[in-house]
C-alpha cells in the first residue's frame, strides 16, 4: 500500500472523480496519467450530468462488448463506431494539421489492410470486370510545388458492388488496393474501376446504433490515398466523387470540399489515351496532392495545441515531444 | 436526405461536435438523444483537450477491440473496465440514492450469473472443504422497522482460493451463489465460507492497464448480496471484512464504512451455535440490511436529478419518467 494515496472507501458521486484521478496519478507516464485524468473526468461528468440508471450503463456494456466481439482481423468495428461519431475525422485533424495549400486529410475507415502489393505504374489495381475502367493520374508535392519522388501510396477501393476485398469470407488475393511509389517527377498513374457509394456495414451493433439515431449508413462514392515518406506528415485522405447523392451526408463525417473531384473521360485531354496506353472512353481521376513536410506538420501541430491549452485556461499546461502534458 | 439536415462537409474541430450532435437529433427518442448529445461532446472535448494523436487512438482502438474479444459468458471485461474507472460506483450511486437510515449499495463486479439455485435456510452454499465455515445470519427491514418478507436474495462469494466458480474452465454446477428468501420475519440464514481478498481477473488488457497506471488489482474480502423484491428498490450491495489489507485500496472502489463488518465466532453468542445447528467455532458475519421503498428511491433520485441540473445550468432541462431529457 502506498501511504501517499488517499483512502477509496466512502466514495460519493461527489468525491469519486478526484479520488480515481489520485489513485492513477502513481502513473509515471505523464502523458498516460494526463489522457486518464481527462478521461476519468469526461466519463464521470457524463453519468452525472445524464445521471446515467444502470440499466442503461447495462445496455451501454452489452453494446461495447458486442462491438469487440464482431471484430476480426478484416471488420473493425470500433473503428466505425468511432467514424460514426465524428472522432476519427477529428483525430486526424487534431494530429495531421495542414496549412492552407497542402491536400487535406481524412478519415481511413476500418478498411485499411497491410496486404497491398507494390505494383507498377499503369497496373490494374481491380479485377471485377463489372467495374467502369479509370484512369488515376497524380502528383506529389510539397508545399513549396517541389516534385516529391519515391512517395509510399497506398490506394484502395470497393469492387463495383461496393463491398472491399476483405469483406467478401473467400477472399484470396488482395484486389481494389496497391501500392504504388511516385516516380523521379513526383508523378504516378494505375488504372482502377469508378468508385460507387456504399453502406458501411450495417449487420452489426453499429448499424443498429445508427437505425436507432434515425441516420442511414452510406459513404459517398470515394477513393482511398495514404502516403508516407520520412519527412513529410502521413497523409490519410480520399477523393470524394462530385454529385454523389451522399455527397453531403457522408455516414463518417469524412467530405471536404477540397478533396471532391469530377471523373471526366480520359479523351477530354489530348493525346492523354495514348500516353497511358489506356482505352480513350476510360474514365478519368486526376489530383495534385500537396504534403506537408514534418517540421511544418510539427510547428502548427504545436501551435494549435498551445491554442487549445489557452482556450482550456490551462494556464500550467505544457508541450513535451509534441505531446500537451500539464505541468505539476 | 432530409433538408432540414445539415451538409457534414468541411467539418473542422471546432465545427464538427455541432455538426454530429445535429445529425444525431434525427434520432425519436428524447432520452437517447440526450445521451449521444453529452456523449459526443464529452468524447470530442477530450481529445480537444489532449490533442489525441493518431497512434493514441490506433491504441485505444486496439485496446477496446481486446477488452470485446476476452469477454465471454462468463467474463465481462467491460464490467471490470468500468469498474478500474469508478464509474460502476458512480452509476450505483447516482441510480440507487440512499436516505441515510438504509443500506449503501456498492459495485456488481463481473460474476453475478443468474444460475444459482434456490436454497433453504441453513443450506451451505460452498462446496469447498478448504473454506473457514462462515455462519450468515441477516435480516432485511423497510427504512421504518418493518421485516420485509419474501425478498429474493442473491449472494454470492468466491472459494478460499479466491475464484468464483464460473472462473474455472470446468466448472460444473453453481458454487458459492444461492438464492434465499426472507423469512415472514424479515430474517434469512445460510452456510458459506469466509471470504478472503483476490485480484480481479488481471490477465487480460484491464489487468494491464492497471499494470500501466501503477495499481494493484486487488479487492479486500468481500461478500455479495443482491436484493429485489416488487416495490422496493433494487440494492446491489456487498459486505466487506474489516482490517483486511485491501481495505482502503479496493481496485474497484466498493468499499464503504457502513458495509465494513466484524467477522466473529458463532459462540461469541449465547444459544446461536444451538439455534443454527452450527458447531460453536464457526466463524460469523451478520447485518440487518434496510431497503428503500421504490417511492423513496424515485423522490431521491428526483431531487438529486433536480440539484444536477441546477448544478449543471441546464436551465430548460426536465425529468421525464425519472430520466433527465432537455427541453427543447
């Protein structure tokens, strides 16, 4: 027993917050014991200002428990559940700040895998021969409009039905994702299928969740980018498809109006069929993708927290490594 | 879509807790829609406050996926995170308020099961011959005096190695639970075993975050009892011995003063040896629980509800069947 914790016998809504702060502030991770306090802070005040019955502290258990249970290697259902609530976007936005002229982020949905293979330029990421060919042709840059070479891009889509490689139980070969580098100009180009909106998936506790908030689960059509190089800030985004009827109603919360794009036709460009040895009625997606190095990511990340610290008054609040840690 | 919805486009950190808790008012139930309110606000501020990092929450994810996937029929570890975090206590006491002549409540914990059997008075409910044999004698009374018969008691207590029976992997018929009732006076009696102190199951990821924060995962000797009976509130309570190591560091936070007892010897007093049939060196454990009518229950929790709005500044909120819903 250690003497210099408090006593946590007689706990009352009224004492319980600061003694459960106390009691993990042995922590000696300081940043860990910051998350935790504001954590034990936030979930307190919400049973206390709902005044939470333990029927619904039952049912909030069974909801939680069911949503880890449905996860696998492929679902990840906290994931969606944190999508559906807005936190995922805001994360990103939190920790990959992008100044006014670099390509905004997104969220990465539960969809991402480590499987994509490296393949080279002009290769056909889809196989689903029901897909509506087209042609991805981008840059990278930084914000300065140097060309960034040898970028990892991670690409992925759903098939024309809208469903992701690993959604389907006889998955084999990894399909709708790749990875491709940008070359010596900053430039790459794969060929793809036209992505179509989808439901996220709807069968499971957060589909319910969703039907309860009178909300429906569909994604405007959309097209996953991740890239990274050592350097420069990850960058997790999509290109959202104009006109989509989810355009404005994404179920994650994830559309910025920087990153929505038409699809033309790769014969609205001259001579453009024949540079990519591509079909002149293949469709067309094109996007000048701007990142941000890490010691610009690193600046405004430290700006905006030392913002947020001032907007919470927490006036002995400090920054260490990048990380807000109050200061004892 | 519905128009009267607004566009989730471009949503930023400071726009986009507004724009979800919007989204989410579609939802027909006031009450639900009141806690995924508070609930978005309170999970979006906290990673405002922390500026959350991406791998944080990569972290966080992973741990809530595991605390899902470790559950079981009979492992809630869910329960066990609520109850590392205070807020199974808090949700007791905001739920359950006491008037000051009754008995306190206290945390469930994760092994209450609803497959104990029915047992008369005097029946011994551990089978384990390791056990120090442990008379119980109560009785259960109105906040007026009055024996309340007939009421449905759950107990329920770990073996002397400090396991409930649904911890063993073989586990065959219930062991250390039983359901009493009261007797016409109130009075109920029963064999069991003295209770000694364990850790909560700490293999899992909640024993590493306690591991993490620099807790121990230990709970003092303790003895559930849970008692329902039509009209009365529900109390979920447990008795605990007193001068055990654990006392006033409960991992769970349960312990309170008035539910702290001395566990004597059956021939401490004149004639009970005789008039349980036990042999006088049995040890003892007795208390007179006094339950709340349903009626007291809900004006308390009326009144508290009333002082944490008042509290809170919730002006234009109101209780609706007991639940506080805002006005809207």
């Amino acid at each position: 027993m250690d003497p210099s914790m408090p006593s946590v016998k007689d706990l009352t809504a009224d004492n319980i917050t600061a003694t459960v702060i106390a009691i993990n502030s042995n922590c000696n991770d300081p940043r860990m014991k910051y998350l935790f306090e504001r954590l034990v802070s936030h979930i307190h005040d919400f049973a206390r200002e709902t005044r939470l019955t333990t029927s619904e502290w039952q049912a909030s258990i069974k909801f939680l428990t069911e949503v880890g249970q449905i996860c696998t290697d492929v679902r990840q259902e906290f994931i969606l559940l944190s999508d559906v609530l807005g936190l995922s976007l805001l994360v990103d936005s939190i920790d990959h700040p992008k100044p006014e002229n670099s390509t905004e982020g997104t969220v990465i949905g539960p969809f991402h895998t480590h499987e994509a293979k490296d393949l080279a330029h002009g290769s056909a990421i889809s196989a689903d021969p029901a897909g509506e060919p087209m042609l991805v042709v981008g840059t990278v840059k930084d914000t300065k409009g140097n060309p960034i070479p040898d970028v990892k891009i991670d690409v992925w889509e759903t098939d024309s039905k809208g469903f992701y490689d690993v959604q389907y139980s006889d998955h084999g070969e990894p399909d709708g994702r790749a990875v491709i580098r940008s070359d010596q100009n900053g430039d790459f180009f794969f060929n793809a299928i036209v992505p179509v909106p989808y439901p996220i998936p709807h069968d499971g506790p957060v589909g319910k969740l969703l039907q309860k908030l009178h909300r429906h689960p569909y994604r405007p059509s959309h097209f996953h980018f991740m890239f990274e190089k050592p350097g420069y800030d990850h960058l997790i985004t999509a290109l959202y498809r104009r006109g989509d009827p989810y355009e404005a109603s994404d179920a994650v919360f994830g559309v910025k109006n920087s990153l929505v794009v038409d699809i033309g036709t790769v014969s609205d460009v001259d001579g453009l069929a024949k540079k990519y040895k591509v079909d002149p009625s293949t469709r067309l997606m094109t996007y000048d993708f701007v990142l941000v190095s890490d010691e610009e990511a690193k600046v405004l990340r430290h700006k905006k927290a030392q913002e947020a610290i001032e907007k919470q008054g927490l006036t002995n609040a400090g920054i260490v490594d990048g990380l807000v840690i109050p200061q004892q």
